[in-house]
C-alpha cells in the first residue's frame, strides 16, 4: 500500500530559483522529520544552467534547508523564529523543483510511469520557455487529469476570465495572487493535497467497485445463462420458453396481423435407445437432434429468401433473427426429456406452420448414428397458435402438448393442431381420472366372471374375471378405456391388486355356498399386467394375498402376449415362482400382438387363450382359419391347452371340434356374468342354451366319424357332416352388460 506521505507530492514550477527556495523554507521547513527531495534527485538537473556548479548549489541548498528542519525540530519550542517554527500536526510534503513547462511535464510524465503522481502543482503564470503556462496545465492533465493545479501571479485584473476561456471551470484549478502568506501557501497546500488524496482514494474505491459491479453482472449475466439454456444442447430451456411467451403475449396487440405458434414434439423410441444403448448414447441423440431441430428452420429461411415462390413454404421470420434490443431470438427450446419446442413468431399463414412441422418429421425421420451403430427415431408434432384465449404461456405449452399426443395417437410421424374439442377431451379424461381414483378408493368397480367351457365334456370349466366400472350416468366405461388410463396414470398396480383380492373373495364365497360334495371344479382366471409380473416379489405377494383372504382357488394367471424384451428376465423368473407355488400360467389375448414365439419356449405356459379377432372372421377368412389350426396344433405340441375366445356361432364352433381346440368362450354361451348368476349357472347349466344345446350334441356325435379340415379335406378320406346345433339366444341376463368382445 502506498505510504500516506507519498501521497502528498508538490511539484514548483517557475524559472526563478528563489521561487523554490521559498517553497522549500516555507513547506520543507514546517516538516518534521524531513529531508526535502529536490528534482535533480529525482530526474537530473533541473536548472536553467545544468553545470556541475548549479547543480551543486542546488543540492547544497536542499541540504542547508533539511538540516534547518533538523535544527528547528531539536529547539525548544519558545525559541524558533517565527517563520521557521515547525507546525504541530503538519504532514509531510515530497518537493520536486522544475523550471520550464517542458521540463514540468517530463516530470509528470516519469513521476505517472513510476506512480510517484505529483498531488498539487504550483506554477508561475509567466514561466519562460517554449510552453506557456496555460499550455503546460492542459498537458499535464492530459498525462494526470487528477493533478490539483495552483497558477501563481501578481496580476489579478482580467487574468481568471483568461484562464477560464482557455481552461474552462475546474475545482482542481486554484489562482493564487502573490506575495502570499506563508501559513496561506501552507494551507493551501495541505488542502489541495489533501483533496488530491481523497479524490485518489475514491477513485481506487470506484474502480475497485466498478470492477466487483461488473464482475457480479458477470456472473449474473452467467448464471441467467445457465438458468435459462440446457447445459446438454446448449439451446434455451423451459424458462426461457415461457419467459420468451410473457413477452410475446405482452405484445399481441401490437403483431394483429401476424401469426405465432408453438409445435411441441418428442421422440419416438427414445427410452429404448437411452436404455439399451446407454445414456450416452441417449445424450448424443438429443444433442443431434437439437441441431437438426435448428437445421431445420435455417434450411426454411436458405428457402424462403432465395425464392419468391416458397416463401409461402418457408416464412422468413420464423428463423433465428435478431429481436429489436438486439438479443438473438432463439427459435428451439428443450424442455427436457426427449422433448422439444419450437416457436413460430410473426408467421403471415398459419399453413406456415403446418410446413415447417412436415419438414421437422421428415428431418427427425432420418437415420442418425451413434458410435458405430445407425439409429432410426420419428416424432410426432402438435400445433398450438395463438390466439386472444391464450391467457398465459403455460395454457399455450399445454395445448400443444396435448394436441402432440392426439397427434401420437394418430400414428407415428403425424401432425395435429389443437382444437378446443382437443381441451375438452383431456378435462373429460381428467376427470375420469380422478372419478377413477375415487372408484377404487371407495370400491366403486365391480367385477363379472365369463364361463369357459370344455368342448369335449361340455362343462364349465373355469371363469375369466372381468373388470367393470359404472360411471355416474349409470353406463359402463368400456374396459379398453380405463385399464389402459390405469396403466398410464400409475394405477395399474394398484387396480389388479384389488381385482385379485375381490375376485379370489367372491369366488370363495360362493364356491362355499355349494354342498361341498357337489362342490364345482372350476378355476379362476385372473388377467394380470405385465408391470406386476415385472416385480420379482410377485408371486410372494399373491401368496401372501390368498392367504389373508382365507381362500384357496384353482388360480390362474392370465398374461398379456405383448411384453417389453428388456424384462424378459425379471418376468421370467416370476413365472417360474407362480408355477412353482401351483398357479398355472395362460397367454392372454394371444395372435393379438406381433411379437416373438420365444414366450412358448421360455415361459411355463399351462394354456393359451387365442384372441376374438382371430375366431371372430375364421368361416370367412380362409387365411386366418389356417393360423387358427396351426396354432392349435402347435400349442397341444408344446402340451399347452388352447381357449378361443369371442365364440358367438355354431359355425364357429363347429370348426373349433374339428380342429381340436380344448376350450372356449363367448356369448354363445354366456356373456361376463355377476357372481350371483355364474352362481345359478353353475347349479343349472341348462340355463345356458348353448351350454345346452353341446351337451346335447357331444351325446349323439361319433367320434369315429370322420372330421372335415378347414381346407375341406377329410381326415379319414372323406367328407364328413357334423350336425352341431345352428346358432342359439344366448343366457338371458337381470341386467346390463357391457361387452368386451369375449
């Protein structure tokens, strides 16, 4: 840190060597303590003669006066001449002495280049030499604009209008009338110094603040950064989006003309990319995808200046530009996930939109590589413009999100624009969704139990169960739609726990209303979501469940054909833990979906149930009556039972015997029953025509006789004519149903 009397340097400027004299007997003298510097110390000789003999007068001056302060400090106090007497409290002064202004400034100049500044120079008004006064003062604040200047003269009259013409008003210009009084030059000294230090002070106070002010917009320019772009893509982020959408709603008056719109996508396939390539992998897709993204809307604006004509294709505005405070607009935003957003701003048609939308599905639809390997992803677009019922950015990203999944829901690589019919759909499902939660909070569902029969004996088997839920209005909700909405909103889980638990209850109950010697041998089919088969404490848990129900029934886990590959394994050994613990394993809904025979090969399979669509069309459709009868053939190889499910002819069942299906239900024989009348059925099974009406037949049919095939070709060489029944009402019902096809 700089000493505090380094602070206080005085520079004389005058070509009469008793002018500095003066100032060393009237300033040095007064300091206690000192030895006066002169300027040959500092740069050279400094007198108008530079002979040795000048010089040495000069120094022996500066020591003739150090050694007065000397003398002067050792006296006491009541004996110093007036003009000698050192003044208590006085700082101490650094002076340098020169005699031109050319000399004066080189000395400002050396004392800037070593930081030894001059705080206050006093200077005769009518120095000699090549530079005037007023000409010296204007260099020397151009080398140092903080150096206190004093103009000395003997002349008052017209001389400061003069200076002030030339220099201007400056609180660091002082005009001193000489003769002047010795403690007047030693106050004005001490102040003028004294304001120099202060002003030095504040100026390394105000820089040291302008730096830490700018370091800290710095960091908050940083940190605004950082808050408002994602750190993997580098492009603007959820924030920015909706920050960016205050404003753009802020300003709709102004752009009435003009449309804007947010298109809202995600990629399809992305979780299993990121989960079986890794989650590198997944990053450096996204990151690819961002710059396709941004791509995209360059291409369109390369297109829309280089022809008229496709102007109306690609609208210029709609790319990255430059807003009016000169902030970039930027046009792709990552939400997060695989999810991303583009704004359209001031489009001149809305078709605009729907153009740059085809043109981002049919980017993303390229193949990208990862590593070694080509990836194939899609997106689907939704659409949102908008529009004066817009209130706010968050209702503006909502629609296009929701109007994306209706996009989704029409396929892959498809467009939506969202609609107020989109709006009132999504509150009509959430609605649904809570009246759900509530239903089976409040054990509001119910469940039916549809007969399977054996066509071989003609007796109920076993029974599939079957959700049901009443909505407010009385109407049942089609199954499809609230199993499916209960796996979406994570209540899946939760919803086949209480279908095992209620149907293992009723089932229970009433098998104990019969007479335990005529006690039915029916089994329960309980379908099953892949998710609960995918917890390895599965069939610990259903164990656990029978036993706290008290009941123990032919139980039989019915499994969806679809699965995810990934968990193939946990599910696997789930199955194994069900058979282990005697609950056999049937393939639901099989033929239904595409995928891989290895669940034939892998899982222990008991039976399996082929899928309505497939005996729905088998007396029409010659190719699926062959799939029928080979699947049949297939799962008896593999020792595997088969249902077909969605019997609802005598046709169709008479082409089942013939091909040795085991089982079978439909409305041909009954439709989902309640407890109550499954009850009944079991006790009269007669109350079933076409219960009836098999029975009666398996008591005439000769086995023996030849069968025919579906290609119309007899087993035993010829034609054969089975006279199974012609198609019959089915069980009456006390109520409603609703059909779930089986």
């Amino acid at each position: 840190m700089v000493e505090f009397h380094a602070e206080r340097r005085l520079l004389i400027i005058d070509d009469h060597q008793q002018v500095h004299d003066d100032f060393f007997h009237i300033l040095g003298a007064a300091n206690t303590g000192l030895t006066v510097t002169s300027a040959t110390k500092l740069i050279g000789p400094t007198s108008p003669s530079t002979d040795e003999s000048s010089a040495s007068s000069l120094s022996l001056a500066a020591q003739s006066l150090a050694a007065q302060s000397l003398a002067a400090q050792s006296m006491p106090a009541q004996g110093v001449p007036a003009h000698s007497s050192p003044v208590l409290g006085m700082p101490v002064f650094s002076i340098a002495s020169t005699y031109s202004g050319k000399q004066a400034i080189a000395h400002v100049q050396k004392s800037v280049e070593l930081n030894n500044r001059i705080s206050v120079a006093f200077i005769d008004l009518q120095v000699s030499g090549e530079l005037d006064a007023l000409t010296t003062i204007e260099r020397i604040w151009a080398i140092d604009p903080a150096v206190q200047i004093v103009i000395c003269t003997s002349y008052t009259s017209g001389i400061w209008d003069s200076v002030v013409r030339r220099l201007g008003y400056s609180d660091q210009l002082l005009l001193l009338r000489q003769p002047m009084e010795n403690d007047e030059l030693r106050q004005i000294a001490l102040a003028l110094s004294e304001k120099y230090r202060l002003s030095l002070r504040q100026a390394q106070k105000l820089s040291v603040l302008t730096k830490e002010v700018k370091k800290r917009r710095q960091m908050e320019s940083e940190l605004r950064e950082i808050a408002h772009r994602d750190a993997l893509t580098q492009l603007p982020n959820r924030p920015f989006l909706l920050n960016r959408l205050e404003t753009v709603l802020s300003n709709q008056g102004s752009h009435r003309q003009s449309v804007d719109a947010l298109l809202f996508m995600d990629l399809d396939n992305f979780k299993v990319i990121n989960d079986s390539l890794g989650h590198a992998a997944g990053d450096d897709l996204l990151s690819q995808v961002a710059q396709r993204l941004k791509q995209c809307l360059r291409d369109c604006d390369t297109a829309a200046r280089g022809s008229a004509d496709l102007k109306s294709d690609c609208n210029e505005t709609i790319t990255e530009e430059t807003q009016e405070d000169g902030e970039p607009t930027e046009r792709t935003i990552r939400l997060g996930g695989d999810e991303f957003v583009v704004m359209l701003e001031r489009m001149t048609h809305y078709e605009d939109a729907i153009r740059v939308a085809r043109r981002i599905v049919a980017s993303i639809a390229e193949p990208f590589r990862l590593g070694n390997r080509k990836v194939t992803v899609g997106t689907s677009v939704g659409i949102a413009f908008l529009s004066d019922s817009i209130r706010d950015g968050h209702q503006l990203l909502s629609n296009a999100d929701t109007a994306m999944y209706q996009a989704k829901n029409l396929g892959k690589g498809r467009i939506a624009v969202f609609d107020q019919s989109m709006h009132e759909a999504l509150v009509a499902r959430h609605q649904l969704e809570n009246k759900m939660r509530e239903a089976l909070r409040d054990d509001k569902l119910e469940l039916r139990y549809q007969p399977i029969i054996n066509l071989r004996s003609g007796e109920i088997q076993g029974v599939e169960v079957l959700s049901r839920w009443r909505s407010d209005d009385g109407e049942f909700v089609p199954p499809g739609t609230f199993i499916a909405m209960a796996e979406e909103i994570g209540l899946i889980t939760q919803f086949g726990e209480w279908v095992l638990r209620r149907s293992i209850m009723e089932f229970g109950q009433m098998l104990e209303r019969f007479d335990p010697m005529h006690q039915p041998d029916v089994y329960l089919g309980v379908n099953v979501s892949r998710k609960q088969l995918n917890d390895v404490i599965f069939a610990e848990r259903l164990s656990g469940l029978i036993e706290q129900t008290g009941y123990s029934p032919n139980l039989k886990i019915e499994m969806a054909e679809k699965g995810d590959a990934r968990d193939h394994e946990r599910v696997l050994r789930t199955m194994h833990g069900l058979h282990e613990a005697g609950i056999g394993i049937h393939i639901d809904d099989f033929g239904k979906s595409s995928t891989s025979l290895t669940c034939f090969h892998d899982y222990p399979i008991e039976t399996v149930k082929i899928d309505r669509s497939f005996t729905s069309s088998i007396a029409d459709d010659h190719g699926r009556a062959i799939i029928m009868q080979a699947v049949i053939q297939l799962s008896h190889h593999l020792m595997a039972n088969v249902v077909c499910e969605g019997v609802e002819t005598s046709e169709q069942l008479e082409l089942l015997q013939c091909w040795g299906c085991d089982l079978a239900q439909g409305f041909y024989f009954a439709p989902a029953l309640t407890i109550e009348e499954l009850e009944r059925l079991l006790r009269d099974p007669n109350r079933s025509h076409g219960l009836r009406e098999l029975r009666r037949f398996l008591t005439s049919v000769d086995y023996s006789m030849p069968v025919r095939t579906p290609l119309g070709q007899s087993n035993a060489g010829g034609p054969a004519q089975i006279p199974l029944p012609s198609s019959a009402p089915i069980l009456p019902s006390t109520g409603p149903y609703a059909s779930d096809g089986r």
